[in-house]
C-alpha cells in the first residue's frame, strides 16, 4: 500500500477532519473514499439500473429525421 503526503490549507483540512470524524472512519479512509469515487472507472449501480428504462427513447434514425441538409460549405 502506497503513502502520499498531501497539504491543506487550515480551513479544508478542519473541514475534513470534521467530515471523517462525523463518519467515525480515518482521515485517510476518508480521502481514500473521495479518490476512489473519482477514479471508478465502472458506472454506479444506480445508473446501470436505468438501462432500458425509456421505453419510447428515440434510435439515431429517428433523431436525424428531423434535422435539415448541410449548407454548402466554403473551400478552404
């Protein structure tokens, strides 16, 4: 496991204190949470579970039926 040193200013690090403390874990489970929600490279459940859930979503046909033709474009 690695170790890494972080500095704070005197306000985020009271405010982080704070929150490990009110989770009753460590301040370094604590920020280890935070680290590891931003580098999960999987969907959460919650937004897994919302596959298939319109029924009347529109295919990519359908959304570009209603787009008009390009303009003509300009010669570089």
């Amino acid at each position: 496991m690695g170790q890494v040193t972080i500095y704070l200013d005197d306000d985020i690090e009271t405010k982080m204190r704070l929150a490990a403390k009110s989770m009753k874990i460590s301040q370094s489970k604590w920020i280890s949470s935070l680290i590891k929600k931003k580098v999960n490279e999987e969907w959460p459940e919650s937004v897994k579970d919302l596959a298939g859930s319109w029924e009347d979503f529109p295919v990519l046909n359908e959304i570009r039926d209603f787009q008009k033709e390009d303009s003509m474009r300009e010669e570089l």
